[in-house]
C-alpha cells in the first residue's frame, strides 16, 4: 500500500504508519493504545508499549446506555500515563474497528492530539513485527479533561429525526441485509438486534468495510474513498452528515473516514444506531 | 453430560472467577495449542473441514483410531485466532482419545462456561461453531 501522504487525505496527520510507530515505541511523549473486540489479544501480545483500553469497560457507562464521565476518563487517561499534551497512537484488531471507535470517544473528551496506526493490528502483524506479552507501567498522570462535549461530533434521536425530516445525508454502514431489513442484527450478533429491521428513511447504504484494503487493514486513498462517498453515493462534504450502525462502533470508523480522511465539514455519529431506533415506537422507517 | 476429562476442565475454569486469570489461563492452553500434522492435511486445507461461522479461519478433522476412538487435530489461520487456538486446545486435550458417542454429546455451551465474560458474541458463535464442527465430524465417524 501506498506511502500515507500519497494518498492525499484532507488530514493525513490523522494517521500513522506502523513505521512511524516503530521508530516511536520509547517516545515519552507518545502512549500507544491498543483497542480490541478479542480480550484476550491484547494480553496474547502486543506492540512493545502499548496499554490496552477496552471499550466495555473503560470507555461505556457500566449502568447506563452512555459513555463515562469527565472524572472516569481523566482516571482512565491517569491510568495509562496520558497528558493532555500526550500523543496517542490508537491500533487494533478487525481493521481498526474498535481504535476508531475509541479515537472517537477520546475526541467526546477534547483529546485532539491522536492519530490511528493505519492498518492496525493486521498490517503490523502481516509484516512480522514484534508483540510483546510485557505490561508496560507508567506513572500515573493527573488528567484534566473538559467536560464531555458530544454535540459537535454525537447525534441523538431526536436530531437523527429533525435531520431525516429535513432531508439530510444519512449513512448506513451495516451489512445489506441488515440495511434491507432481510437481517435483525449483524451477522453472528443475534443479542443486538432490534424489533423492526430496515433503515433510517433516506439512508445511503455504505458498509463500513468498503473504506478499507482488505489484505492489510489499511485505508483506501482519498480518490477511491471519494469515488465510494461521493462519487457513487452522491454524498456532499459540506453537507451535515450522520452515521450509523448498531451500536455507534462500525460508523465511527466511517465518521473518521468522512471527517479526517476526506475532510466533509460536519459529521456525527449516531450511537443510538439501529439497537435504538428499530426499536422505537412510531418512528419512520425504510425497507 | 459432558465426557469427564471435558468436565474436569470446566471445573477449573469455574474456579477463576477474575477475567484476569481467566485470560492468562486462556492463553496457556493457546500456547500449547499444536496444528494438525501433515500426515493428516495439508495446505491448502479441504474446505471441508472448514469450521463455519469462525471468523479466525479454522479447520477441524477427526481421524478415526484402530480402537474406534477419534483423535482431533485443528489448524487455525488467522494469525490473531487467539480464542481460536485456546479452544482448540482445550478440545484436543479433553476429547482426543474417547469414542465418537461421547463427542458428540458435548454442548456448544461449553464456550461460554470456558470463556465467560472473556468474549465478544461475534467470537462465541464462532466457537460454538467449532464445538458444533467436532460434533458433527464425530456423528459422521460413528455412522
């Protein structure tokens, strides 16, 4: 795959080559984060460095259908040796899945200063690089996030709703079957599926997995991802544009595509996904 | 009721409540995990013996012994398969050796007695389907 900076992004800074990770593994003022589906990966080996943040556990709400607060993320940024000034180097399994999602959440927190390791855990482990089986420990940092700010980059049902009545571009990164409503949930996870199947009224179907290279995890350049979005799917980036999937996780690896790697001005990312609206009474939906 | 070298195991992995220890004990049976030997298959592995719904690319095989036991052999492809190997592991250690009746009877349920909380439902269906493959590899032993 071609050198990043070739690839033209709006941002290309966003992104990280597993060189440049390499060449930073004892950096102090860079904590890679590994971020994964498979709890057991991290612990199987990873990069030399690296600290594992789950997204269960660390960065949802254990009670409530949320993300943690102000004081549950400074303690989770102390935790793994992060300052407000750090950068952090997101990787992980099935293409980035889940360090997108989690460069998501950390953006809810103001932490600006992140980048994704392009690829992820795939590229580094295609390339033979090392893992490590090694907890690295840090001193604990005393964090000072703002308080959670979603309304730039997080939309809630009543604005998807204000949204879908004013016609506004909506993207579906499910499965086809999930977007046709033939699927009550993604294929193989039957307990977050919903009472009615479909998709958001005016949605574009755009599975999440189409913006990356599938032999290395990495992002397709801009030209192809401009061809997938805009060109074939007549999105506009200076359009308000929202995301969604099931449970916010796959569309915010397409809100980091619209956002960072072609540049579309306002996109958020709709958590409540299908698990909320193909359950909720008397909203509008599309077969 | 499961076969007593499987029931044994269980046993043990009940008494880690702590995914922590869970997670290591997980791991040192996926690093005694062996892949199937070349006298059994090779590369590129039939598909038929490819475990559906495991999205860490597994194949299973069940080679009939002279004493009319079954010995079970696994590769797993995907290189981040982690779940995968320990499983595999876990399967060759306690049926390997018993007659094709007593692995058929095991229960898909036995993934989530042995992972827990450590696994996502995307990765447990995908082992119930290499539970679900040895059973039917044993049923076709038997038959």
């Amino acid at each position: 795959m071609s050198q990043i900076l070739d690839r033209h992004y709006a941002n290309p800074d966003v992104l990280v080559s597993t060189d440049w990770v390499a060449e930073h593994l004892t950096d102090p003022k860079t904590r890679i984060v590994e971020s994964n589906e498979d709890t057991l990966l991290y612990a199987a080996g990873h990069i030399s460095g690296a600290v594992h943040v789950d997204w269960t556990s660390d960065l949802n709400d254990q009670v409530r259908r949320d993300y943690v607060g102000r004081d549950a993320f400074n303690a989770l940024m102390s935790r793994i040796g992060v300052t407000r000034e750090t950068t952090v180097v997101l990787y992980g399994d099935r293409n980035n899945w889940w360090a997108c999602y989690a460069f998501w959440v950390f953006q809810l927190f103001g932490h600006t200063n992140a980048k994704v390791m392009d690829g992820g855990r795939l590229k580094w482990e295609k390339e033979g690089r090392p893992l490590t089986r090694e907890v690295p420990q840090y001193p604990a940092t005393s964090y000072h996030a703002p308080e959670r700010k979603d309304a730039a980059i997080r939309a809630f049902r009543e604005e998807v709703l204000a949204h879908v009545q004013r016609h506004g571009q909506l993207v579906d990164v499910r499965s086809p079957e999930e977007f046709s409503g033939t699927r009550l949930h993604m294929p193989e996870y039957p307990n977050e599926g919903a009472m009615r199947g479909g998709h958001i009224p005016g949605a574009r179907s755009i599975p999440w997995a189409r913006a990356v290279n599938t032999e290395d995890g990495t992002f397709k350049s801009a030209e192809e991802l401009r061809a997938l979005y805009m060109e074939q799917n007549g999105l506009s980036p200076r359009n308000e544009t929202i995301a969604y999937c099931r449970i916010g996780e796959r569309s915010s690896h397409t809100w980091f595509a619209l956002k960072y790697l072609l540049g579309f001005e306002n996109v958020r990312n709709y958590d409540g996904s299908w698990t909320e609206w193909g359950n909720m009474v008397g909203v509008p939906i599309e077969k | 009721m499961n076969p007593p070298s499987l029931q044994k195991l269980l046993d043990t992995f009940a008494m880690f409540p702590d995914p922590a220890d869970r997670i290591e004990l997980l791991l040192s049976y996926a690093d005694r995990f062996k892949e199937v030997p070349p006298d059994v298959a090779r590369r590129p592995f039939d598909k038929s013996h490819q475990v559906p719904q495991c999205e860490s690319d597994a194949y299973a095989w069940a080679v009939k012994q002279p004493d009319g036991t079954l010995a079970l052999h696994f590769a797993v492809e995907n290189p981040s398969g982690v779940s995968a190997k320990a499983l595999a592991a876990i399967l060759q250690k306690t049926l390997s050796g018993l007659g094709p009746e007593e692995i058929e009877s095991i229960s898909p349920e036995i993934v989530e007695q042995i992972f827990r909380q450590n696994i996502s439902m995307g990765k447990g269906l995908g082992l119930m389907g290499m539970v679900n493959a040895v059973r039917a590899l044993a049923a076709r032993a038997r038959s």
